[in-house]
C-alpha cells in the first residue's frame, strides 16, 4: 500500500503542472458500454459475486468494522487515506446514490462529492468492466448490503497532496486508451478469463510494474508489460508473464489451485496475495478459476491447456517424497552427503529447513512449498525470503484446503550473518540462480520487520 506514496509523489509533480487547465474543463463522464433495458436485473446471486470477484471487502471493510462500511485505513508518510463506506446508508455512504454515480466511481474515479479519487481505489482496473456487471454490483450494494451508519473520517493528506484535482490530470495520462475490454482472439474460456484478470480481478494493480508517474504500466494484454511482475511495500508481486515468470513451469491446474485454495504443488500463497484470496480468489468458481489461470498461461503464448472442471479436487494424502530432479541432484548430494566441512549455507539449511523442506528442495506438495524455482526464493528483490527466514509466515485456511499452514521463523536463532549464507545458499541451490544475500541486506529486513534480535554466539 505504500506505493500510494509515490503515486502522489509522482501526482503533485503533475498536478502543478497540468491540473489548472484541466480542472476547469467541465468534466464528461463515459458513458455505459452496454445497452440495457430500464427494467433490467441481474440473476440472483451474480452482484454478489461480481463483489467478490472485484474484492471491495477487503479495502472498504476496517479490522473489526461492519462489512464494507469503510474506514479502512491506506497508510502514506503524508497521512492515512481512508477507505469509504459503500454500504447503501443514505447518510454516511452510498444510499443515495444513482446508477451514473456509481459508474463514475468505478469507471472514472470521481466519488460522491464529485471529487477525484485517489487511485489506491483501482479504477484503472474497473474500467474494463461490463456494464452489466457494474449494474448487478450496484443493485446488490443498494438492495443486499447492510446499510451501516458510519462516518469515515475525511481523508486530508498534507499539502499539496490535499489537491485532489491533481489527480485529474493523472488520469488523463493514466486511463488514456478507450476503457472498453476488448477480447482476445481466443477460446470463450480464455476470454472469460481476460475479462476477469483485466477489469474486476485488478491483478494488474499488483502484478504489473508502474510507470514513471506511478501508473499502472500494463492493464491489459496487448501492453507489453502488462503482469510482469510488481512492487508493494516491500513484496513481490511475481511476474505472472514474460521471463521472469515462475508460473511458465506450472500447469494451468496448478495456477487454478492455487488461487481457488491458497496453495498448490509448488507454492504457499502470502501476504497480500493471502488477503486477496481470502476475501475474493477462494469465492471464484471452478469454472472462473480454471479460465483466468487457461488465460494467464496463454497469454504468456503458451499452448491453451485443458484443465479438470474441479479445481483443487482432494489428492492422495500420503504420496512418496518427491526426488530431487536433474536440476537438484548436485544440491540433493552435497546435503544427503552431510560431510562435516560443508559449507556454511548447506549445513544451516540440513540443521533447520531440510526436515520439511527436504534436501531435494521439492518440499512436500501443498504442505511444505517448494524452493527450487520458487517465486519468493528466487525474486530480484530477497525481502520477503530473508523476512520469511527471520518471521515465519502462514497463510489462512480456504473452503477448499481448510488446512491453516504456519511456518516458525528464526530470528532469535540464526544471527544476520548466518541467514545471509543460509538464503544464498536457497537462492542458489537446486539449478536456482538468484544473486547472493548480504548481511546488511538481512539486518535491514530484520529492522523493517521488527524481528526478534539475533542471538549472541561466542567468537
Ligand atoms: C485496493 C483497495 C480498494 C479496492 C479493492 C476497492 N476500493 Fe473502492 N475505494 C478505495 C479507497 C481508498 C477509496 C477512497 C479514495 C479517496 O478517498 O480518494 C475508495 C472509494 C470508493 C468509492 C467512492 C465513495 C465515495 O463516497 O466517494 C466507491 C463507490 C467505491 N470505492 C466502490 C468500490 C467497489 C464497488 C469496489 C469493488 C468492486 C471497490 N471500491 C474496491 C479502495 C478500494
Ligand atoms: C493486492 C495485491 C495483489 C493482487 C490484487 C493480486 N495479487 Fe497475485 N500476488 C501478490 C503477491 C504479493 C504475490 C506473492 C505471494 C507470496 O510471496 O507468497 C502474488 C502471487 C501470485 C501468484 C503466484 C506466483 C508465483 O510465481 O509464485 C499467482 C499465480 C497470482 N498471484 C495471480 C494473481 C491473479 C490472477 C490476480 C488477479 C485475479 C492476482 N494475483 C491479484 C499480490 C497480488
Ligand atoms: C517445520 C516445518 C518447516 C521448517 C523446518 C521450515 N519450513 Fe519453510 N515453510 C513451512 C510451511 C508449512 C510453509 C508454508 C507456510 C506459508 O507459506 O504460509 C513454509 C513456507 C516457506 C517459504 C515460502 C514459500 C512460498 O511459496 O510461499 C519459504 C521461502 C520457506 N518456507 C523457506 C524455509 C527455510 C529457508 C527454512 C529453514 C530456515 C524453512 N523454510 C524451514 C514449513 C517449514
């Protein structure tokens, strides 16, 4: 959430520059990009969905607080920007609001008091929605969500980050192209899957790389950058396209499970990916899930893969130890060889991560993930690996894998230096080939994330 920061950093920058002229010009929202009937309604159940499928929950519900009244709090050095209530109160949210309000907000990003939104609400994202959708989104919010009386204090960033009409001239950089989606030459399932990745699902907010002016840099397929891999706070958003892209190896299966179920094969799901597939992935159906990971795979030009309608079925609860691969074996002798003067990293690793991670570096499917060619292991930013060495991480139970996993960290086990050769030893073990992590580079995490202290060892 802090790339907020530089999103205004890079906005006033902008906004001194153009919005004058362009805060005066009278403003035209665009318009529907379908036609429905005035009596038209949605199926039941499919506002809710699209709900779920866009994750508004997870922004505009505060810890603890009604759902969706706002009052979610978006940190940035400059001030909190607080998430509004969308709930259908007349007074503190959205009751009164019309279907073109509405349509702006997620459309053009201009809120209730005709004000430019921050984009920490990702319209550049909703755009490419369907005006359907938009509408059984709307009546679903009016007629299905709890109205709740609550008024989410206002945000005011210090100045000039308080200029709201700033923003305007982002935009106007930001969400040039037409918003209309437009589909790929493909199988309806893979459009289905386009649609779903490009507008509601947002991935791009996340997975994509920003511009200069903090834009997204890719929303969609066709821009070239489009899901290559992404910053937040200190986390990677792994490229889901082009070469730096672990998913390449997994099967369209394995991309679908773990998004409907937190985790798969080859990898747990952390953080902020956790949050989204906790309030929004896990409620997608199989026949969503399996479309966006047949799109994700293809739109990397790979064949389009045939995937089994039931997306993470039960496997077999008791499976062989997966051997280490051509890749592994080297790795796999030196460990199972277990010689006294093995290095520093490799006797780390044998002594506190091989009982479940294994010395093949295979783990054990959807229990303990995989490190050889793991996103996180591998990521140009080592962050995150070094603060799950020092933290521990765990990721919450789904409908699908109930099971909650956990994992213990080592801060008050493994001193700076010894993570630093343990996590270089990973990055580079098993045919992975990820730069070396320093010692400065594990004391600035084990600050950032305040980890225990190290322990002392006798010199
Ligand atoms: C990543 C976080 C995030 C997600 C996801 C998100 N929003 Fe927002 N939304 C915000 C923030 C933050 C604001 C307030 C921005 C501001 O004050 O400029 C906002 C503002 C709004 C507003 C304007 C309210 C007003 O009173 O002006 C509406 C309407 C809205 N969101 C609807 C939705 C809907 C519907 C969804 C799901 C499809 C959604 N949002 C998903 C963060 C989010
Ligand atoms: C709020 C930010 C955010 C959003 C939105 C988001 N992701 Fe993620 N995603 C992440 C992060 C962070 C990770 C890395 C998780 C980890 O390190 O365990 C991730 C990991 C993944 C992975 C695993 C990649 C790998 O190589 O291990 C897949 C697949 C994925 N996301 C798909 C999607 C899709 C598809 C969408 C849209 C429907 C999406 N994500 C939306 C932040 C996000
Ligand atoms: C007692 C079993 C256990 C031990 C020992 C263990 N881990 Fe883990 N590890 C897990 C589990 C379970 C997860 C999945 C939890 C999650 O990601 O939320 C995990 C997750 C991870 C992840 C995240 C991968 C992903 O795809 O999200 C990394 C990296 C990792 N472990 C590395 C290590 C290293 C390095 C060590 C040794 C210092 C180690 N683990 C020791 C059980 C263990």
């Amino acid at each position: 959430m802090k790339k907020i920061l530089s999103i205004l950093i890079a906005l006033i920058v902008l906004g001194i520059v153009a919005a004058l002229a362009l805060a005066y010009a009278p403003f035209k929202p665009t318009p529907a990009n379908e036609e429905l009937p005035a009596d038209w309604k949605a199926e039941a159940g499919r506002g809710e969905y699209v709900m779920r499928a866009g994750d508004c929950m997870a922004c505009h519900t505060a810890k603890g607080g009604e759902p969706m009244a706002g009052g979610n709090s978006i940190e940035s050095p400059m001030g909190t920007i607080w998430a509004s209530n969308i709930t259908p109160d007349k007074e503190t949210g959205i009751g009164n609001w019309t279907l073109d309000q509405f349509r702006a907000a997620m459309v053009d990003g201009i809120g209730g008091h005709g004000q430019q939104l921050y984009p920490a609400m990702p319209y550049e994202n909703y755009r490419y929605m369907k005006e359907s959708d938009i509408r059984a989104l709307y009546d679903y919010i009016q007629t299905e969500v709890k109205p709740v009386k609550n008024e989410v204090q206002a945000t005011s960033l210090s100045f000039p980050f308080n200029m709201r009409f700033g923003i305007r001239a982002w935009n106007w950089l930001a969400l040039s192209g037409e918003s209309n989606f437009k589909p790929m030459e493909g199988t309806d399932q893979q459009i289905r899957g386009q649609y779903l990745v490009e507008g509601a699902g947002h991935c791009a907010a996340c997975h994509s790389p920003r511009t200069v002016y903090m834009a997204q840099n890719g929303t969609r397929l066709g821009d070239s950058n489009f899901l290559t891999g992404g910053e937040l706070d200190g986390w990677t958003a792994p490229a889901l396209r082009g070469k730096d892209s672990a998913i390449k190896t997994w099967s369209a299966e394995a991309v679908a499970a773990y998004m409907g179920a937190g985790r798969n094969a080859h990898a747990v799901a952390n953080g902020e990916m956790a949050v989204a597939i906790q309030h929004s992935l896990q409620y997608m159906t199989d026949a969503d899930l399996n479309a966006m990971a047949v799109f994700l795979k293809s739109a990397d030009g790979q064949p389009v893969e045939t995937v089994p309608a039931k997306v993470a079925a039960p496997g077999p609860h008791a499976m062989p130890a997966a051997q280490a691969d051509e890749a592994g074996k080297e790795t796999a002798k030196l460990l199972t060889a277990a010689s006294p003067d093995m290095p520093l990293g490799a006797r780390l690793y044998l002594d506190n991560c091989a009982a479940c991670h294994f010395v093949s570096g295979k783990g054990s499917p959807e229990i303990f993930p995989e490190l050889q060619g793991n996103a996180m292991v591998n990521g140009r930013d080592a962050s995150p690996f070094v603060s799950v060495i020092l933290n521990g991480t765990s990721s919450p139970s789904t409908d699908r894998r109930p099971m909650h996993l956990a994992m213990q960290g080592y801060a008050d086990r493994l001193t700076d230096s010894e993570v630093a050769a343990l996590a270089t030893f990973v990055r580079k073990g098993w045919g992975n080939q990820a730069a070396d992590v320093s010692e400065s580079q594990v004391s600035k995490v084990r600050k950032h994330t305040n980890a225990a202290a190290a322990p002392e060892r006798a010199k």
